[in-house]
C-alpha cells in the first residue's frame, strides 16, 4: 500500500518516539536517559504529569513493593530510582521508620511526577494526531509540530471498560471510577450500586459507605466474583511475576495462554488482604457495634446483565445469581462502574494501520521484545507497552516488571546488551525437571 510523501526534510529526527507517558513509557524513559547517544522524545498530551487521577481515592494503596520501580531492578544505581527520589525529597529515614514496602498511591504518584518533570526527554501538552511512514521514517504530526521518529514505542494506555448495557445511560448518574475524584459527585440520599468486586470496586463501597461524596441512602456492591476475594501474592505465585517465567509463557501455544491468565486472575486482580480486613472490621462495628445510618448490601456472584431506567428515573439493574441461578433485580439512582480497562487501537494509528499485522481480535502481534509484527522495514520498529496480556501474561499489565520489560526493549533497539537483563531462572521447574521430557 502506497501513502503519501510528506516533505519532513527540516523536521528534527528520533532515534525511538514514545507515545504517550504513564509509567510503563516513563520506565523507557528514565532508562533511556543513561545512554545520550539514543535520540528521544516521550510525548503526552496532558498539560502535566498524572496517573488515573480519577482514582485517586483515600487511602489507596499499591499492590506491589516500592523497589518495583520504574528503573531499579536493571539499573539501580538510576538517579530515577524510588530510593533517589526519597533522599532528594529529604524523606529517606522517616521512610525507614514506616516500615513498609507497599506504599499509597499518592507517594507513588509524586515519585512519577519527580521524574517526569525532570527529565529532559519528555514532553507534555503535546497532542500525538496522526502517524504516517514516509521515506523510511515514521511521521508523527501532533497539535503545533511534526517529528521524524526511526522507531516508535506506543504507551497511551488503555480505555475504561463499560459493559453494553450501561454504554447508554453514561451520564450524570452512570460513570466509570475512572472519573470519581476528577468530577463533582453527590452521593447524599442516594441509592448507589457499585459494580465491579475488583481493589477499585472495594475502595469505591468504603469510600461510599463513609461518606465521602455526601452520606448516601444506601450502597449496594455487586460482584460477579463469587465472593470478595484477596490478591494473591503469597511468594510463589509472585513468581509468575519474573522474566523467567514470562520466557516460558511466551513459548506456549495460544490457545493454552487464555485459560491460564484467567486461573491467575487473583495475581494481579484481587482485593488487598489489608484492605479487605480494614472494610470487614468497618462492617462489623456498622453491624453492631452502633446503629448504621447507611443501609449497604454486599452482592456478590452477580453478573450485569441488563440496565434500564424506569419511569420514576431511577436505574433497574438486572443481575444473574450464579449460586441460585436466579434473576435478580436492584434499584439505583447512581451507578459506579468499577469494570477496568480495555485495550483499544490508538486513534492515531489509522494511517498505517493497514501495515499492522493484528490478530483476529485487532490485538498487536508482539516478538518477545515487545516489537509489534508489522509489514514495514525491519530496521524500523514498533514497540508497545501494556498491549501484552495475551502474549506475554499476566505480569504484562503490571509494574513488577516495568524496568525490565523497557530493558528489553532498549537492548533490541540498540542492538547490543545495553543493560543486563539475564537472570538465574526461577526456584520452579515451570518446564520439564532437569531440561528432560518423558
């Protein structure tokens, strides 16, 4: 397929563009800085720097240790570290003094926003509108300019997920999490159902249930999970969160690798063991230790199945209990979707998107180096992070091994071992015993 020459002779040229910065690009980035001679640019379109700030709830926590930073597992002696970042701010022995590893998500997000104002690579309120490849380069026009990049690394993240029967009623009164602390809510004497029994769905109840957005009537907390359940992240099953092991996943045939990302759900998609304890022991003090002025229904086993909104202007949310196998109805006058976030194809994209080699379910095809499988040279490369699951795991959507994931990329760019990213294998034969089968 043919497209049209763009006259870029002037136009400044990157070694690697990435686009978009959330951590998983900031990791590349951070990493990148280290080695002068990889000309690079990290463009976002947000003015500064800011991590799903719509759910930035109180009390929030990470989910895994602080030392899974953005560069610290292939490069700790990175200025961009957590650990260079607590010394900077004058906060590394009250830190020592805590005694934790998981930390809140706010000091999480003032460490990113550290790093994203002081390196030099990246660049914000700077919009990414189109990419064409043109003269063997790619050509990204943006809102005030238009760049030559050799090679691209795709981070703009993913999409929140409504499911198809709430897309209609979006509004006011329906509305992803992903907008709670970036909008004006008024929960006061309204009957909320929370939909989602993943960490967000659990922080929304509480947060609800406390009266964070005005004291609410009632709060109901529906989950298709059959019951509210913990993250697991016993040391064992944090093995499915190393490189050896993402090694011997990527060697599976695709049709095992679906079936085994959903067994390991709770890996990466559970309620914090604290965090569950914490709005256990608030129930029981609700329950009978004082008279509890919110009603509240914790639902779980239910799955959305349908939504309308009846004459009165309140929402009829049907659900199907799998434990009786009955259909069940529940009245709301707010509905917060607590239902994730989903891969969609960058808008951006479309030009070359005849180039791209998707698989039947327009997912990126990606090597082991996380270089998308595409019909353009092979010395020009496209990159992406977070786009993964179906390939590389379930460690693909997480932090635990951001660094080393940009590690990768950043030997397969420069064509040598740029950083060491070869490690003992795992305490698990995860294959056959003693490299033998029977």
């Amino acid at each position: 397929m043919k497209f049209a020459k763009i006259n870029t002779a002037d136009t400044e040229t990157l070694d690697l563009a990435g686009l978009g910065v959330g951590p998983f690009n900031m990791s590349l980035a951070a990493l990148l800085d280290s080695q002068p001679d990889v000309a690079t640019r990290f463009f976002e379109k947000q003015t500064a720097f800011g991590w799903h700030p719509g759910l930035m709830l109180p009390g929030a926590h990470m989910q895994t240790s602080c030392l899974k930073d953005l560069v610290t597992a292939v490069q700790p002696t990175s200025p961009w570290s957590f650990l260079s970042f607590l010394v900077n701010q004058g906060r590394f022995y009250s830190f020592l003094s805590t005694e934790k590893m998981v930390i809140s998500r706010t000091e999480f997000v003032e460490y990113l926003r550290w790093v994203s104002d002081n390196l030099d690579s990246v660049q914000f309120d700077t919009e990414i509108r189109e990419v064409n490849f043109s003269d063997n380069h790619f050509v990204l026009k943006t809102n005030d300019r238009v760049y030559k990049a050799r090679n691209l690394c795709l981070g703009t993240g993913k999409m929140p997920y409504v499911p198809e029967c709430a897309t209609p009623f979006l509004g006011v009164h329906c509305f992803h999490a992903s907008s709670l602390m970036t909008s004006e809510i008024n929960l006061a004497g309204k009957k909320v159902s929370v939909i989602g029994g993943g960490q967000t769905g659990a922080e929304v109840f509480l947060n609800s249930l406390r009266g964070q957005w005005g004291k609410a009537a009632q709060v109901q907390w529906v989950s298709r999970r059959a019951s509210f359940e913990p993250l697991d992240d016993s040391p064992f099953t944090n093995e499915y969160f190393t490189p050896d092991y993402v090694n011997q996943f990527l060697n599976l045939p695709d049709h095992k690798k679906e079936t085994i990302v959903s067994y390991q759900k709770l890996a990466s998609d559970g309620i914090t063991p604290d965090y569950l304890l914490e709005l256990y022991r608030e129930l029981y003090d609700r329950t009978y230790l004082h008279q509890d002025e919110v009603d509240w229904q914790l639902l779980p086993d239910r799955t959305l199945t349908d939504m309308s909104c009846n004459e009165s202007g309140h929402y009829e949310l049907r659900l199907n209990n799998a434990l009786s196998s009955n259909g069940e109805r529940v009245i709301a006058d707010v509905v917060i979707l607590c239902t994730g976030f989903q891969n969609n194809l960058p808008q951006y994209l479309e030009p070359i998107r005849p180039l791209l080699n998707l698989d039947s379910l327009d997912r990126f095809q990606l090597s082991s180096s996380f270089k998308v499988k595409w019909n353009g040279p092979d010395d020009r490369r496209i990159y992406a992070v977070n786009a993964g699951l179906h390939s590389h795991g379930i460690a693909e959507p997480q932090l635990s091994l951001a660094a080393w994931r940009s590690a990768t990329i950043i030997n397969d760019l420069t064509g040598k071992e740029t950083f060491r990213i070869n490690r003992p294998a795992s305490l698990i034969n995860w294959q056959e015993p003693m490299g033998v089968a029977i």
